[in-house]
C-alpha cells in the first residue's frame, strides 16, 4: 500500500477544457481510492479534488504569488497542506 503522502504526489500539468474533466476525475478516482484503502479519511472527494485543483491554478495564474514563493516552496507546503486534510491521522 503507498503511503499518503506517495498518494498526494499527484502529476499535473496547465489543461485546457478538454482536458480538465478527466484530470478531475482521475484525481477524483484517487482519493476515492486512497479513502477505500483506508490511506485517507473521511471527506468528499469531489470537494477536495476541486480544492487541490484550485491550488495547483492559483500558483500557475497568479503572478503575485509566483514573485514571492518559489515553485518548489510553494510545492511542499501545498503536500503537507492536503497531507494534513486528506491523510487519516
């Protein structure tokens, strides 16, 4: 079994709207996934996935954020974010 935060290592990527309705259901598939597993707690897939997406986006469209946290920063502190929320304590 992966661990939870092997699980959070998700790979993503700018998509356009062909694309985003399947990379939001594999992330989905994921975490639903993980929480069958018993990797992650309890929470709605569906909600967290846009949270995850929405971060991934804020980053990559925000040019304020981009001049004050490195990508790599901005990174590690977005997996131990949604290590705390998804990971089963």
């Amino acid at each position: 079994m992966a661990s939870c935060a092997d699980r959070l290592w998700f790979y993503y990527k700018i998509q356009d709207d062909e694309e985003a309705e399947p990379v939001m259901q594999e992330l989905v598939r994921i975490l639903r996934e993980g929480q069958a597993d018993g990797t992650f707690g309890e929470f709605r897939a569906e909600v967290m996935a846009n949270a995850i997406q929405g971060a991934i986006g804020e980053y990559m469209l925000n040019p304020a954020v981009i001049r004050h946290i490195g990508l790599a920063a901005y990174t590690e502190e977005l997996i131990r974010t949604f290590e705390k929320a998804v990971c089963r304590q």
